[in-house]
C-alpha cells in the first residue's frame, strides 16, 4: 500500500498523476485503472502537484526534497527550483497563477529557508525564485498555496507560525506580496488545511480547518 499524498489530472486526456510520500510520482495512462512509476521515484516524498493553467503538459511536484519539474504530463521530472544559487528544498506546496501573458510559480516550504523565508515565487517558469515579501517577521510552516479566479485573481497561502499559532495570507499579484487575512479560529490548533472556492459564486470561498468546521468569506 502507497500513503497516496496528492493527485492530479490532466484537462484533455486520460493521464493522472499520483504523489505519494517516499514512493515519488506514480502516473496513469487509462483514468487510474493502471499504473506505472515515473523516474522520480522512490526516496522521494511528494506533497503537492499543479498543472501551467495554459497547458496540463507541465507540471509541478512539491517534495521534500524540492522542487520538480515535468514538461511532457509527467512521464519525466528533474528538479529545478533554485535561490540564491541553491535548491530550494522541504517544499511543502506549490501553485501557478496566471499575469496577463505569462504565469507565476509559488511555493511555500515546512521549514523556513536559510535565508529565513517560507514563500517565494518565481517569474522565469520556476527556474529562480525570490522571497515574497510578508507584513511582519514570521517562523512559518506553509500548508498550502489556492489560486482563485474570478474579476480579481488571487493567491491564498495558509500557515503556521511556530510561535503565535495559525495564519492565512492572500496576494494579488502573483506571489510578490502578501498581506494578512483575520480569520476567527476556535484555537490555534485548528490550523487550516484547505480553501476552496465556490465554481459558480467567485466570492465564496470555504476554509476547512483540523475539526472539518468550514469558515465561509463571501468577500473574497
């Protein structure tokens, strides 16, 4: 049995990719029925995949052991992801926003980095990344980067911060920036684990948290 962390799907064929924690990249040809492991495989623990949102044949794999690459629908990875001349790794998730013509790669790593930074973001196709810049100094755990669409496109980064407890942060412009959403936990152990928007309302969005109690925004 494989502890299946995350999945993905591709929009025009039957291809689907599993992550799985210590197993790599598993991926299927045929809706899930089959399946075969890709070279990134095992030793590598996987904890979040995303697609380009222009072409399903790229993708993203966040892993511990940083971050990887696939430019034909995950048959074949490498890992790139660099900052400052070094991988970028513990790389907990990762998220691709759309900027006019091109797109922005995001990702937020479990432990902060050297340079003491949980979020990056990058503008050359997640060769490179530079800090995002956050309102405060913060020793945070990223949970998880949501993209939403609608007339204001944005990016949700849920964390942790070692020493206050439970954050959610959202940026407009790709990643760049970000700035501090309150949200009414129960207590800090209720961290977030995921927000979702709703398909046909763009300014609902739901925030589940460790009880499963959603916290509703209706203004984005």
């Amino acid at each position: 049995d494989l502890p299946i962390t995350c999945m993905s799907f591709h929009d025009k064929e039957e291809s689907v990719l599993m992550g799985t924690d210590g197993a790599g990249i598993f991926i299927s040809g045929d809706s899930g029925i089959t399946w075969s492991q890709t070279d990134l495989g095992n030793g590598v623990q996987v904890r979040d995949l995303c697609r380009n949102p222009d072409s399903s044949d790229l993708v993203f794999a966040a892993c511990e052991q940083g971050l990887a690459f696939s430019d034909n629908a995950g048959r074949n990875w490498r890992f790139i992801g660099l900052y400052e001349r070094e991988h970028i790794r513990n790389v907990q998730t990762v998220a691709c926003l759309e900027r006019g013509n091109n797109y922005i790669v995001s990702i937020g790593t479990s432990t902060p980095h050297s340079g003491g930074s949980s979020l990056f973001y990058s503008k050359d196709d997640g060769l490179t990344f530079r800090d995002s810049l956050l309102p405060g100094d913060y020793d945070l755990n990223i949970e998880f980067l949501k993209t939403t669409v609608g007339s204001r496109p944005a990016l949700f980064a849920g964390a942790v911060d070692f020493s206050s407890g439970p954050l959610l942060f959202t940026s407009y412009d790709g990643g760049g920036e970000f700035e501090e959403i309150f949200v009414d936990y129960v207590s800090a152990s209720n961290f977030s684990l995921d927000l979702v928007q709703n398909p046909f309302e763009d300014d609902f969005l739901w925030l589940a948290n460790l009880l499963r109690l959603p916290f509703l925004s209706t203004d984005s």
